[in-house]
C-alpha cells in the first residue's frame, strides 16, 4: 500500500466478505474523504468525523484519497482523529468485528466506483439550481445521497433522483472557536464600521455585485471598510479569483475603503477577523451552504445574504437581511451539459445598496438580530447537531438505535450565553 494514498480497489475486495453483520452492534461507519487539507470538504470531513468520535456509538476509519496538505500533530482532536486513518489502522478488515457497513463518500470529484458490499451514501454539496446526467447517473448508484441544504437537495430531486433517497446532513460550526468571546484581528484601517465577505472571490460568489454596490452606497468620506477575505487563492480557486477586479476599484476616486486579504489563515485567525468585522456580507450567485455565513453568525455578526439560496435554510429577517434575487439561465456546470435547464441566482443591486446603508445605520438592529443569530447557531447548527443527523440517518439504513445515545451526549442549551450576549454588546458599545 502506498503510504500516503490507498489502493481504493484492493480496499474493496478486503471489505466484501460473505458473512452477515450484526445489525444490533455499532456500525463500522468508512468516511472516505480527505481530512488534512484546505478545502470546505476536507473541514467537513474533519469535523463530523470528530464529533462521530465524540459520540462514541459507532466505529470509524476514516479513507483519505489524496495527499495531507497539513499535519495534525500539535492538535489533540486532529491527532485522535489520525489514529482512525486506515493508514494508521491498516487493512485488517477480515475480521467481522471490523467489517464496514456503511460507506461516506465526501469528496470532489465524485468517484462512480461502488465500495464493495457496504451501503453506500454520497455525500455532496451543489450550487446550481440543476445537476449534469453525469453526477446524477453515479449518484443513482448510492444506497441513500446526502446533502448540506434544501437548496442542493432540491437540485438533485428536479434533475432525476429518487426523492426517498436524497436527505439534507446540514454542515455545522464550531461555536467554542467562532464566538464572540475573545480578542478580536488588527487589521490596517482606521475606519469604525466594517463590512466583511469571506469566500473565493470567483463570479458564482457575487464579489462583483458586492463590489458595486458598495461602491455605490458609501464614498471615501464615510467611515465604513469592506474587507474582502479570499479563499482558495493558491489552492481551489487559483486563476479565477478577482485580484485585478477589487484593484481596479481600489483604484477609484472616491471610491469607499476596500481592505483586500488573501493569506491563509488559520481557525483561530478566521475567527478573530469575524470578530473585528459588524455586518457579514454574501451576496452569492450559487451556493451549496454557505460556511462562513454561519460562522459568522456564531461570531455574533448579522448577515446579509442573497434571498432563494441555501442560505434559506438557517438565514431569516431575525439573523439579517435578505438580498432580492432573480433567476439566470445556466445550461453548462464544470463542463458537463445539465440534463434540464438550470440557473443561479442573479442578487439586486440597488437593493444590496439599500441594505448595506440600512445596516450601517441600524447600530441597535446589528446588536439583536447578532445576538440571535449567535444564539440559533448554538442551539440548532453545531457539528454535533450535524453528526446527530448522520447518525439518525445510519439508524434509519440499519436498524440500529445508536441516536438514542448520542442524544444525551450532545445535551441541549447554548452554552454559557450570558456571557456571548455581554460580549455582543460591550462591542457594540465600543463602536458608539
């Protein structure tokens, strides 16, 4: 075996023995996906599987497919996690106590190639409002498809799959991490408000919309900065982003303060930035969840997102402000024909404009709908809350009752929220 890639058809004749399982015993649960990178499935990966581990109900092996891009060592959730790599554990998958039962595959591509005998559960994001007959073709092989929002699961019901097998596993936050408890990140500018977008800054994003209507809500004289954080710069989205783009506007007179970032940052960087910005803004064309988005409300932050995504899911006038959006035609996504016509979303300028001077302006409106949104990322959208899913949906396959006692472990409540509350408002008190 290669030590850093495994041998994906070797692995599959190992795991396909003839005996029957015990379906009343924990689930042997192959999570294959990468764990050590930096990308937003490799986060997922990371995350649910640690929370899996957390509940202790099932056993777990975790099935990188490509290189690490980091090391674990130095982070004791990520060192745990390590020693479930099939790397570390090796193939001693002969022994029915360690037989699989359950197959995840979370990774980009999707690979066709069924996992041998085990149920086999795709697990996939999508941002357009259709999906090409190539993904729907290998995704009709699965036992059951697994998705982050209504958004994409709707997506994948129009464009031919079975209805009865494709189920929303929201992602989730890590609300310990991203919180408004703490110090937040000094960043260069002497303005009073911030705005901030995290996210590639490719077209599917919106950062162009953004760009403009910022452009035309505010001028130099106000005391207001966007901060646009890039992703994937060297990574995912290398060659797309808008660098030049958000230069050029950098370059107008009179054009208000655009702050542009684009190193890799880590969690905790990421979540000291949240907390040194007021108002998160995403006003995406297509998106499959939307991360940031609710790591930004953990952080205590209203957001402003577009209206008809999948955003819909967890984003209301309660947490935020919602962007007017037409529908534009798409007929091609990654190269591949859609088999019916899609779209992405088209996000109103002039009511982004309108939205963007409304927040500025609403200070006390930026403390409750921050302090709400923080409160219902707590108590409905951490990782635990996405891994209890997982693990209903396990039971649902099986027959086990595994949820029963991952239940008591996740517990209820939001945590010490009086002091997130107290936080959320000495900030705003802070900035007048």
């Amino acid at each position: 075996m290669n030590e850093r890639l495994v041998n994906h058809t070797a692995l599959h004749r190992l795991i396909s023995p003839d005996t029957a399982l015990d379906l009343q015993q924990q689930v042997h649960i192959f999570w294959e996906g990468t764990q050590f990178a930096v990308t937003s499935f490799s986060l997922v990966n990371r995350e649910i599987c640690s929370s899996l581990l957390d509940f202790g109900v099932a056993e777990l092996t975790t099935v990188p497919y490509e290189p690490d891009q980091f090391s674990p060592e130095g982070n004791p959730r990520f060192e745990r996690l390590r020693t479930h790599d099939i790397r570390m554990k090796g193939f001693s998958l002969r022994d029915p106590s360690k037989r699989p039962y359950v197959w995840v595959r979370h990774q980009w591509p999707p690979r066709p190639n069924p996992p041998g005998k085990a149920l086999w559960i795709i697990m996939h994001p999508w941002e357009y409002s259709a999906v090409p007959q190539f993904y729907t073709d290998t995704f009709a092989l699965a036992e059951e498809i697994w998705t982050p929002s209504t958004f994409s699961r709707s997506a994948f019901v129009s464009s031919g799959l079975d209805a009865a097998k494709v189920h929303v596993i929201p992602n989730g936050v890590d609300t310990d991490t991203f919180s408004p408890l703490g110090g937040p990140l000094r960043l260069p500018t002497s303005k009073g408000f911030m705005f901030l977008f995290v996210g590639g800054t490719i077209y599917r994003k919106g950062i162009d919309i953004l760009l403009e209507s910022y452009s035309r809500a505010f001028t130099s004289k106000d005391d207001v900065c966007l901060i646009i954080k890039d992703l994937g710069v060297k990574t995912l989205y290398r060659g797309q982003t808008a660098q030049d783009l958000i230069r050029r506007f950098q370059d107008r007179e009179g054009m208000p303060e655009v702050l542009y970032l684009a190193d890799e940052f880590n969690k905790e960087q990421m979540a000291r930035l949240y907390r040194a910005c007021d108002v998160f803004v995403s006003s995406y064309r297509g998106e499959g969840f939307s991360l940031p988005t609710l790591e930004a409300m953990a952080s205590g932050l209203p957001v402003i997102v577009s209206l008809g995504g999948a955003t819909d899911d967890f984003v209301d006038e309660e947490v935020g402000w919602r962007i007017d959006a037409d529908r534009r035609s798409v007929k091609k996504v990654c190269g591949h024909e859609l088999n019916q016509e899609g779209f992405l979303l088209e996000p109103d300028k002039e009511h982004l404009e309108e939205l963007l001077q409304k927040a500025y302006h609403s200070r006390q409106e930026i403390v409750r709908k921050g302090t709400e949104g923080a409160l219902r990322a707590r108590q409905h959208w951490t990782w635990n809350h996405a891994a209890l899913k997982v693990i209903r949906r396990i039971d649902s396959l099986c027959g086990t009752a595994m949820a029963v006692h991952a239940e008591k472990i996740l517990g209820d409540g939001p945590g010490d929220w009086a002091s997130v509350t107290k936080a959320i408002e000495e900030k705003r008190e802070r900035h007048g």
